[in-house]
C-alpha cells in the first residue's frame, strides 16, 4: 500500500514542476532600417536600436528604454551597447535573454533586431470533469499450480473522471468505475470454472496531453489503479464450486493502468486502456470507451 501512495505522490509533484515557459527560438540584427518617424532618442541624445518581438503575445518587457505594442508585435527601444531584457507574460516565468547567447554582445544605435518567442498557450479551463462508458476484455493471468492462464472474457465499465491540468501538456487525472471482470477456464478433464466479478476502479494517473490540431488533441495516462470488489462469484463443476470473490481473495486489489484517448472538439473522447492486477488475484484487462467531457 506505501509504495502505491508513494507512486501517486511522486507524479503529482512532477506534473506540478512542470512551469509555462517562454522560449526564444531566435534573436539577430535584421537587414531593415528604422522609419524616421519610429526612431527614438535616449538620454544621451543617441538613436536607440530596436528590437522587434514576434511570434506570442507578451505583457511587458523590461531592460528598455521604451516599449511600444503594435499588433502582433512588441517594439522594445534599446540604448547603444545594452546586453539583455526580460519578457514577462502572465502565467509564465519571466524570461531573461542575454544576448550573447545568441551571438550578439550587444545592440547598436540605429539597428533593427528580430527577435521570435514561443509561449504555448495556458490552458484556460482547468478542470475537466467526463463521463465515460465502454467494453472490456479480461482474465485472470494465474488461477494456480496445474491451471495456467484463463480464457478472456467480455464485459463493461462506466464512470466518470476527473482531469487538473497543471499547463497544456501535464495534468493529473482520477476517476470512478464501475467494471464487471471474470475469467473462463473451459477444460473439463481438470476443471470448469468462471469467475464473473464486480468491481469499483479507482485509477490515479498522470496525464499527458498532445494538441495535434486546434480540433483534436491525443492524452497519454499511465499511474496505480484501485480496485474495490463489490460482487461476484466463483463457480466451478470440478471439483464444486460457488464461492464468493472475498473467499479467495482480498476484496482491495492494487495495479497499474496505461491508457490513450482522443479528444475531438474539446468534448467527445474515444479512448483504450490497458491494466494489469499486482494483488493476489492476477487480474487482466483491456478496454475501450467513448465519453463526454464537460
């Protein structure tokens, strides 16, 4: 149970070290020339350098000696020699760029500087609430000495989950399942014996997001799953079977669950997923899902 809580905690705290940052693709002095009417003079009566900001929305720069927002862009004034600035965007860390990281010492009056960021945009809705509902495929992987592996069987699960995203790419995710599970042993000469189960999946996980389009995004989930055995019997003709699943095994299972799921339009999930029992019953599933997602 300690090494399961562990786990959890340890990719909740990873998630949440993840922080938005800007990142400067590129920086360098651009062929073009300052209008008259956008030059500016310093203190000192000098012409200031420009350095033109593209490629994100930002909220302020500082280290210049002036800064103007024209549409897309950002003009940041700089004296003769300044070395650096820093770009600030709210949610985001603030971003120092030294110039002679890119190759540059420093900015010359009169010159114009091109300078592209990247800043993913947040996430604005941080808490996704879905419904989700599906067909799984299970077994038990071991039924014992001179038994082996079970045949598959097919049954449902329904739930609902629940998503915190950290940024647009990490988020943790929990959820509530209801899950019918068995297994089938057919062969007569030593037994003939199902397993038909109930369960309550309780699966921790971390969640990992791709924005393929504006339209579609593809998660990655993978963390501990619990499960909670609320009905079911085992039954066999040899030797005579009918036993309840807590009379072999214990009620609370732990495993682990991966899964993938494609997000249409911000909404509609299509998603599979694949766990494995680490408890005393060797459990086994595979299944797929369509949902909603608030």
């Amino acid at each position: 149970m300690k090494k399961y809580f562990l786990l959890s905690l340890l990719m909740l705290l990873t998630a949440t070290a993840f922080a938005q940052q800007i990142t400067v693709k590129n920086f360098g002095q651009a062929t073009q020339f300052i209008a008259a009417d956008d030059q500016i003079r310093d203190w000192d009566n000098d012409l200031c350098a420009l350095v033109k900001i593209q490629g994100a929305k930002i909220d302020s720069v500082s280290g210049a000696f002036e800064v103007r927002k024209l549409g897309a862009e950002v003009w940041a004034y700089m004296t003769n020699g300044d070395r650096k600035l820093t770009i600030y965007k709210q949610g985001y860390e603030p971003k120092d760029v030294v110039f002679k990281d890119f190759g540059v010492d420093n900015v010359k009056s009169n010159k114009v500087y091109l300078m592209t960021i990247y800043a993913p945009e947040l996430t604005k809705q941080k808490l996704f609430i879905g419904l989700h509902a599906g067909a799984n495929f299970t077994t038990n992987r071991d039924l014992g000495v001179g038994y082996g592996s079970a045949k598959w069987v097919t049954g449902f699960y329904a739930g609902v989950s629940a998503a915190y995203m950290f940024s647009d790419l990490i988020g943790a995710s929990g959820g509530m399942y209801f899950a019918t599970k068995g297994y089938k042993y057919d062969d007569k000469n030593i037994s003939n014996e199902k397993g038909d189960f109930q369960f309550l999946d309780i699966p921790v996980q971390a969640l990992f997001n791709f924005n393929l389009s504006d339209a579609l995004a593809l998660q990655v989930l993978a963390g501990p799953c619990f499960s909670i055995n609320v009905g079911g019997k085992i039954k066999a003709d040899f030797p005579w079977t009918d036993d309840k699943f807590s009379d072999q095994y214990s009620s609370f299972q732990m495993g682990g669950q991966a899964g993938l799921r494609l997000v249409i339009a911000k909404h509609y999930a299509i998603g599979a997923d694949y766990q494995m029992g680490f408890g005393n019953y060797k459990g086994q599933s595979i299944g797929m899902n369509v949902g909603y997602i608030f």
